[in-house]
C-alpha cells in the first residue's frame, strides 16, 4: 500500500518540480531580457555622447522595439535621427511627436523642436527668439543650439553664418572636438586647406581613431603642401582599402609627384583617367607629371581633355558632400580650375615656340583672373549692400562671362526681384534660359525676351 502511494505521488512531485524549473528559468530569461534591454538604452547613451549618431539610432530602434512606449526613448532616437550627419528630419519628427503623445514632455522637448525647426528652415529672426534663451542660458541646451544652427545655415548654403556659430562653439567649448570638425569641413569645401589642416589636426588629437578625420586631415594636408610624407602615410593604406575613393588615389598621386617619384604617380593616374576620363583633378596631375618630365606634346593633350572636364562642376553635389562631413577635396569653381589650365597652356606652347597660341592661352588667363577678383569684390559689396539691385546685376553677369550660367541666373532673379525694370538683366536670362530643353526653360526664355523688348511671350 505505502508503495502504491509513493508511485502514485511520483508524477505530481516531477509535475511539481518541472514547474519550479520552468518559473526559474522564465525568471531568468526575463532577468536577462530585461538586462539587455537596459543595455541597449546604455549604449545609445554612450553612443550620442560619442557623436557616434549611427549606433545611436540603431540601439535606440530596438529598444524602443522592446519598449515601446518609452517616450523619452522615442526623444532620444528623434534628436540621434536629427543630428546624424546624413539627416533625417522627417523621421525625428515623427519620433518627436510620438514622445508628446507618449506623455515625455518638458523644456527638452521644446528645444528639440526648436532645434528641428532650424535645422530644417534655416536661422530667421522668429526662430532666433525661441532660440536666445537656450543661448543666453548656457548648459547643454546652448550647445545644442548652436550646432543645429550650424547646421541649418550650412543645409541654406550660408556658411559665413555657419562658420561664426561654430566660432562661437569653439569659444565656449575650447577641448571640444565636434565644432572643430565642421569648421574645418567648411574650411576645406571654401577651398582654405590651412585653415581646414588646423582644426582636423585638433581632432585627429582628440580621435586618433577616427578614420573620417584622418582622411580630411591628410588630404587637407596635401593640398595646403605641410608635409606630403605624412600625408602619404595615412592616404596609401586608405586607398589599398578603399580604391573606388578617387579623391584619395589622386592625392596619393600627387604625394608621389611632389616627392619626386614621376613614374609612381602616374602609374597611378593612368588608370584613372582611363576609366573616369572627366576626373579633373587626374588630369591635371597628370598633366604636371607630363611637364615634370619634358613631354609637352602629350600636356597639350591631357589639358585639351582637361578644359571641357574642368568647365563642369555639380555645386549641388558638392554642398551634399559637406552636409554630411564627407570631403570635399579641391573644389575649385571652374573659372579657376580653367585659369589654371590655360595658365599651363601657355607655358607649354612657349617652350615649343608657339608665341601665338601662348600669346591666346594667357589672354584667356588674365581675362579669367581680372572677372574673378571682380567677382569677389562685388560679392564682398553684396555683403554690405544685400539688396542692391545694381550690385546684384553685376554679380550675375560677372558669373555668366566667367562660364558660371546658374549661379548668374540666380542672381540675376535676385536682381530683378528688387528692380523689375532691368532690360540687360531680362535679355541675359533670356540667353540662359534658350540654352536648357525643356518646356519651362523656354516659356521663361520667351517671357524674359519680352521684357527686355523683344518679342511677345507665348503662353504657358
């Protein structure tokens, strides 16, 4: 009997048994869900500290995938998707909106929308008061705001506001690296490379690691001619790494040349220019490497490739590159890029005695260097004198001899916008605008003839 009751008592004690096993490891597994769940919130913290906006966006997503009605959380991953370098403003507004709706609400939100706002539309005089106490009021909410306004001019192409933000960053905040990176990324896209060396170097210091500002750094440092060897140093592993990087091949290129090893460089540029025959910067080097060793002939071909390579430049493409800290190597305007060809022209034509093809070259050298310190003075006039009609006038018409058609029709437009009656202004608009194939193009072409005189505008 005793035995049939033990038997009979066997499977509820294993019953039993089994069940406190599975409670304890369910406790477990929940322990260390919840752990990792905790960790994720930790390392995005880390990761936004670090600027490191990538990791940031990525921990916080699964988090808030484990947790979502988190609502700080969905702050935190608005303000990582606003500050990332290749921006995601739509997307922070929504996670914005989904940390109010949550109930995460306070000062730190208001400034993030603030922030968003500005970033997206650029600085304005309404913007800058809800902005000025964050500015006025020290804390990390002034930091903030002075990178986002950064930003923001930066996105409206106004980078002499950009810059005195992140002056005034640098001023508050002197061991900080992340306003030194962008200053100098501005610096490089305006073609300042010793201004630029300086502020990468800082961050260099700071991040040795940090393989994006090693890069800006060492090409920065080539173009301004510190010191090709330590340049060479970093630039010839990336490339091996990274050979689609045309930018950084090149730059290995004219380490070489500049060193004095002709045949390595164009061992180099030779395949380039093969397979990206409008790769400017290639054929200019080449060009020089050409001349280094006395083969004028073929200089005269490679600058002949060279001037219709050098006439185009994608300014918009260009201003995308440094929205998202990307370098922006060499960016010369054309005019300055065919200065430079036309200048190397002539001397080549000299030394085969071809006086009137140099004679040609040079003409077209100066005429390019006289409209392009006319340019900057006029600019330099327009800063003074924003809505000046006149100066306006002269700024697009410098733009449309110096081969620049868009950029002198924008500031033509501006020019009209504040004098209508311009007739000179109409006809060059005209002019421009005959040149594009598309509906649009010539219905304005039409409109702006009319208004300079000439004959009525057909309808849209």
């Amino acid at each position: 009997m005793r035995r049939r009751l033990a038997m009979l008592w066997r499977p509820v004690w294993l019953v039993a048994l089994l069940g406190v096993c599975l409670a304890a490891a369910g406790g477990g597994w929940y322990a260390w869900s919840v752990r990792q769940t905790d960790d994720l919130r930790r390392q995005a913290a880390a990761a936004l500290d670090d600027r490191d906006f990538d990791t940031a966006q990525a921990r916080l997503q699964a988090y808030v995938a484990a947790r979502p009605k988190d609502g700080e959380a969905r702050f935190l991953l608005a303000q990582a998707q606003r500050r990332a370098r290749v921006e995601q403003l739509d997307q922070a507004s929504d996670d914005l909106y989904q940390a109010r709706h949550l109930g995460y609400a306070g000062d730190d939100v208001d400034l993030e929308a603030a922030l968003l706002d500005v970033q997206e539309n650029g600085p304005s005089p309404e913007r800058m008061v809800v902005l000025q106490r964050y500015l006025d009021g020290g804390g990390s909410g002034e930091a903030l705001a002075l990178e986002a306004l950064a930003r923001g001019c930066i996105d409206h192409s106004r980078l002499d506001e950009a810059t005195g933000w992140l002056n005034r960053w640098i001023n508050r905040d002197p061991d900080d690296w992340y306003p030194h990176l962008w200053r100098g990324a501005i610096f490089e896209y305006l073609l300042q490379p010793k201004l630029a060396v300086s502020d990468f170097e800082f961050v260099v210091h700071k991040r040795p690691a940090d393989e994006l500002a090693r890069l800006h750094f060492s090409l920065t440092t080539v173009l301004s001619g510190y010191d090709y060897k330590e340049a060479l140093q970093y630039l010839e592993p990336y490339s091996q790494a990274h050979p689609d990087d045309l930018d950084a091949l090149v730059a290995v290129a004219r380490c070489r040349r500049m060193l004095g090893q002709a045949d390595a460089a164009e061992a180099l540029l030779r395949p380039v220019v093969a397979a990206h025959p409008d790769q400017a910067d290639a054929l200019l080097t080449l060009a020089m490497v050409q001349s280094d060793r006395g083969r004028d002939a073929e200089v005269l071909d490679t600058l002949h490739r060279l001037e219709s390579a050098a006439r185009r430049r994608d300014g918009e493409a260009s201003l995308a590159r440094l929205r998202r800290l990307e370098p922006v190597w060499n960016n010369m305007d054309p005019p300055e890029r065919l200065r430079i060809v036309y200048t190397l022209e002539a001397a080549t034509y000299e030394r085969l005695g071809n006086t009137e093809n140099a004679a040609r070259c040079r003409t077209e050298a100066d005429r390019i260097r006289t409209g392009m310190t006319d340019l900057a003075t006029a600019i330099k006039e327009h800063h003074e004198r924003p809505r000046d009609a006149a100066v306006l006038h002269r700024i697009g018409m410098l733009y449309m001899q110096l081969g620049m058609p868009e950029q002198g029709a924008e500031a033509l437009e501006r020019a009209l916008a504040e004098n209508s009656d311009d007739p000179a202004a109409h006809l060059a608009l005209a002019e421009y605008y005959e040149t594009r194939d598309d509906p649009e193009a010539r219905r304005l072409a039409a409109l702006h003839r009319q208004l300079a005189g000439g004959p009525k505008a057909q309808g849209p």
